[in-house]
C-alpha cells in the first residue's frame, strides 16, 4: 500500500516577501515549489496538498473595498473571499503540477477542492478576535467601518506609519467538510489540493444547516486535522526555514533534527518557540501524531528530498 502524506505548503511558496505578486511571480514560485515534490511522488505516496492564502485574501478584500467605495459594489463577506482565494490558488497549484508532472514523465491526475472546515460557533475566539486581514485604515476610516459594518479594528504600527487594521477571530478546526470525498480521491492515487489557507470557515447551526463563519483558521492546524481523519501516515510542513531552532537567532542558536513528543511540549511549555511563527507550526505536528499519525516534518521545500534536513516529531524517539 502507497504511503498517505499531506503536505502543507507555506506562504513563500506562492509569493515571496520581496515581490509584488504578479501571476507570473506566483506562478514561477509555485513551480518552483511543487518541484520539490516529485521526490515524495516518485517514491510512490498519495498526496494531499494545502496552502496557505494570506496575502492573497488580503488582496481580495482590499479589492473588496475599492470596488464599493469607487463603484457602489457591495462587498462579499470573508467566507467567500476565503473560497475566492481557494479556487484561485488552487486552480493555480493544479495547472502547474500538471505541467510538473508532465515534464517529469508521470501520469497522475490531480483534483483541486474548495473545502469548507467547520467551526465551533461557541469559540472563544469569536469573543477575542486577533487576526489581522485587509488593509491599514487611518482613524477616521476605521471608525465609520466599525460603525457601518460592525467590523473590529486594532491599531499597528507599520513602516508606512501608524494606522488601524481589521482583526477577525481564528477559531480552532474541528472538521473537513468533504473528508470523505478528498480521502477516497487520495486513495485512487489522484493528487488532491484540498483546505486551502485554512479553509472556508462554517458553522452548524441549531436546525443542522451549514453557515458561513466571520473569521480565518489557521492553514497548519487545518492541514493537520485534515491529515489525522484521512489516516496520513505523515504531515509535511514546508516552511522558509530547513530546521525547527531552539532560541531562534540568538547567539545559543540551536537545531533540532528529532523530537519525541514529550520534549516537544516541555520546550512549548517554556516558550522556546514563536507564537507569530513556529509554535502553531509545532502545535499541528503534535496534533496529527495525537492522533495517530506517524511522522511530522518541519523543512524548507528545498530541502525535502534530502531526508539529512528538517526536523521529525514522532510519539518516541526513532531507534
């Protein structure tokens, strides 16, 4: 039997932090990226990829918002801008790896999947909103849309000088909609491109019908949901970094090959890791081998094929 991984790729995969964000400069990125994929395809695993959408959905959104103050063009609300950026990146990562696959010789169909992730309507994160989406408002602006729209703002201080900016909640993943269609499609041997930048958030409501969430959910923990009820053997995340780092760019640097899980959650209980960065990263990993997965990888995609670089978390040590 094939082995079943689920790979997560990172935002530098698509769009890079010195770029604009031209298709062609998305397009190249993606090629480049999914490349480092034809190891773990030749080596004979079903994948299911996800990725993530920050800068795009920002993107859209601050599309959203010049198209009704320059045209009167009402604004979607955030779950569908979140699908917007699914069907686009995913249509995107879909035409590619064909070409990728074509190039290297192998024939495999590949799908892509708009994929609602359900949420709890009771989060406390609906309560304590924190992520932070679309563009920088002065004051003023801000105010008349948390009046109008009932939006919530945060001020920031960025380069461009200070402003406020939307914040939405980031309610935990508590189920694929689709599951059981991306699994029997994995399991066909069809690549599928599936929870894309965390998902669309839903709720269930009272009377079981399917409602749109005002928030984001976070890609990683998504990914590793996702990967944990298709039973993968092992979750990827690939990140701008080969390693995962205790006391990241300080002078006691230091890289981790391996991790147990035990250590993993003693090094978070002493905040060895970023919140803003690695330690979602390494909360997913650890809830994909809770839930029985095998192994989970932390490396930059370039790495990948090199099995010397990144970082493993399984349940024990390896001999």
């Amino acid at each position: 039997m094939n082995k079943l991984a689920v790979v997560a790729l990172g935002g530098n995969a698509l769009l890079r932090g010195n770029q604009v964000g031209t298709i062609d400069e998305q397009e190249q990125n993606t090629t480049d990226t999914l490349e480092n994929l034809i190891y773990l395809i030749k080596e004979g695993y079903n994948l299911v990829i996800s990725h993530g959408n920050g800068p795009q959905v920002g993107n859209i959104l601050m599309r959203n918002d010049a198209g009704e103050q320059l045209y009167g063009i009402p604004q979607m609300p955030l779950d569908i801008c979140v699908a917007d950026s699914q069907g686009g990146i995913g249509y995107m990562i879909e035409r590619m790896l064909r070409n990728v696959l074509r190039k290297h010789g192998i024939d495999r169909e590949v799908c892509c999947l708009v994929t609602p992730v359900i949420v709890d309507r009771n989060d406390p994160a609906f309560t304590n909103p924190t992520k932070r989406v679309g563009r920088i408002y002065d004051k003023a602006q801000a105010d008349a849309l948390a009046a109008e729209k009932g939006w919530i703002f945060k001020e920031e201080v960025k380069d461009t000088g200070r402003g406020w900016r939307r914040v939405v909640p980031s309610p935990t993943p508590k189920g694929i909609l689709n599951i059981k269609v991306i699994d029997q499609l994995v399991r066909q041997g069809i690549i599928v491109i599936a929870s894309g930048g965390g998902g669309v958030p839903v709720y269930i409501d009272e009377e079981k019908n399917i409602r749109p969430a005002e928030a984001v959910i976070d890609k990683d923990s998504a990914s590793a949901l996702m990967a944990a009820e298709i039973k993968a053997d092992e979750f990827y995340i690939l990140t701008d970094v080969p390693y995962v780092y205790l006391n990241y760019k300080k002078p006691n640097e230091q890289k981790i090959e391996f991790l147990n899980y035990a250590d993993t959650m003693k090094y978070i209980e002493q905040g060895m890791f970023g919140e803003g960065n690695m330690a979602p990263k390494i909360r997913a990993c650890l809830n994909f081998i809770e839930r029985g997965g095998k192994m989970s990888v932390i490396t930059e995609a370039t790495k990948l094929e090199d099995m010397s670089y990144g970082t493993k978390i399984t349940m024990e040590y390896e001999d």
